[in-house]
C-alpha cells in the first residue's frame, strides 16, 4: 500500500508555498539521491519540474539493457491560487506520480532493486491559472505544452504510464482508476492485456478503460478539443505512452478542491509500481511489436498526428 507515501507527499504539496526543492529535500532524506529540480518560466507564471531516477540492477544507468520505464505526472497545477484555496483536483496526476517515485526508491533502500531504471517526472506549481472547459472549467498551466513535454519525456523512457486527473468529462464515469489504449507515433493500439492484469490486481474489480479519438492524441496546438493532456507525453515520443486516469462518476472540475480521493489517488500510484516491476520482469507488454510493424506496413506512418498539422490559413 502508497497510503503513507501519498499522505506524506499530500501535506508537503497542499500549501501556498509548495515547491520542487522541498520536496527533492524530502527524497534525499529517504536515501533517494538522483533527484533534479528545474525552474521554469512560461506566459503565465513559473513552475518547478522535478526528475526522479530509481536506478536498476541491470538499467541503462547501469550499463544493462533492461528497458526503462517513465512515469509522468501530467497536470496543471496543485492549485488555482488566489481564485481557490488549496489543493485541487487536477494535482492528483503530480501526487500520484510522486508517491510512486517515493516507494520505489523505499523499495530501492531497502534492497528490493528493479532490474531496470525508472524515471519519473512532474512539476510543481501552487498557483496554476484556470481556463473554461464544458463541462467543467480545466486548469490551465504556467508553461507551455512544448515546455512540459521537453522537461518531463526524457530519452531513456523506453515505456511511458502518464497519470492524469480525468474527471471533467462525460467519457469515463467511475470512481476509481482507467486506462487508456496504448498510443504510439500517432496510432491508437489495442488496450494491453498485461496492464489489464495489473489493474485487475490493484483494484480487485474488473478493469476499466477510457475511449480515445484521434485528436486526443494530436497536439494542443491545433486548438482541437482533446480530453485532457493525458496522452500529450505521445505527441513527443515514439515509445509507447498509456494514460492513467484518476477518474469520477461525475463530471469535476480540475480547478475544484475537496475532490481528490486518496483511494484512487493510491490506485494509481500503485498501478504505475506495479508496471514497473513487471515490465522489469518481462512480464509487462505495452504492445505487440509485431502487430504495430505489420499494421505501419499495412497503413504507413502516422507520425504526421504527432505534429499540429497542416497551415490551413486563407484555404
């Protein structure tokens, strides 16, 4: 169980003054040593993004092969302050995602070493703008998508689980965790069966998936309407990205406070540690390879939906 992590993790991020050092302070302590903390400016305010490395037996670090997994916390911010005071919904992805960062390098201490690296990323911001979203207002960021997706996807990452609050929509309504298909160089692959086992596991209950249309997965750029920037990470990267959703029955909004349940906060942590042991053990697939090279030579390369698109300007 994450309970204590996320507790821990939870009163260091929900006050005015949260920032990344702090919290890099917090995982030196514990013995977790390779921890960076950037600063970053943007139009709208400024943001600490935080890189944790939990290196593995048998990692790159290490000089081995065994792939390395990301995980990426993906929010706005922690909080909307001053229009709302304390943590909001939209902070469950960075929780999550640091939470899990926490007790893998626990585990790492206390001599339960992974055979390969994981590397997990978020940023640190306690006063996000906000911006209108039906149904519900989304939380905005202080630095751009370019920004964030250059500081959080690292070129390690063979593998990437991205956790992101889910729940201002009208597409996924339960509470607890979901999933998404695997994304990868802009085409939207079958759902793993292996992370269908893991969810089976950490929630006891049968697995959930969230549904995705094509421009969920292009860049924010093109101003079409996405559901959130869960699979943003995959506009950047050709491995293979699975969003993580911490999920509602209702429809809530990312700028709300009140509404982050630590049930499905842990869920989600625990799930992003459970795919790092198996992927670690090779028991973890987040494609069939095989599928994926037939299905390019069938279809072509989609990398163009990695990109805006193409300047319709005067047509």
């Amino acid at each position: 169980m994450l309970i204590r992590q996320v507790m821990e993790l939870f009163d260091l991020l929900d006050k005015p003054s949260a920032n990344g050092l702090e919290v890099a302070r917090m995982f030196q302590a514990r013995g977790i040593q390779d921890v960076v903390v950037t600063t970053l400016e943007g139009d709208k305010g400024s943001t600490d993004c935080i890189r944790v490395v939990i290196p593995g037996k048998n990692g790159k670090s290490a000089g081995g092969s065994v792939p390395t997994l990301g995980i990426i916390g993906r929010l706005g911010g922690l909080g909307a302050r001053p229009e709302m005071t304390g943590f909001v919904s939209d902070g469950d992805g960075a929780l999550a995602a640091l939470a899990a960062a926490l007790k893998l390098g626990e585990m790492h201490v206390n001599g339960d070493v992974l055979e390969g690296d994981v590397i997990i990323t978020t940023h640190i911001c306690p006063d996000a703008p906000t911006r209108e979203h039906y149904p519900v207002p989304f939380m905005d960021s202080p630095i751009s998508m370019e920004q964030m997706n250059t500081t959080e996807i690292v070129p390690e990452m063979d593998c990437i689980v991205s956790i992101d609050t889910t729940k201002g929509n009208e597409v996924i309504n339960v509470n607890g965790i979901a999933i998404s298909p695997t994304v990868k160089e802009g085409y939207i692959l079958p759902v793993s069966y292996d992370m269908l086992q893991i969810m089976k596991r950490v929630t006891g209950t049968k697995p959930a998936v969230f549904a995705l249309s094509t421009q969920d997965i292009t860049p924010y750029e093109n101003n079409l309407s996405h559901i959130n920037s869960i699979l943003q990470p995959a506009i950047a990267t050709d491995a293979p990205v699975v969003g993580v959703a911490v999920t509602t029955e209702a429809p809530v909004a990312g700028c709300a406070t009140g509404a982050s349940s630590f049930i499905s906060i842990e869920q989600a942590s625990r799930f992003a540690v459970e795919v790092a042991k198996d992927l670690s053990k090779d028991i973890c697939s987040f494609y069939d390879k095989e599928n994926f090279k037939k299905l390019s030579a069938l279809y072509g390369h989609m990398t163009h939906l990695q990109t805006p698109g193409k300047d319709l300007a005067g047509v």
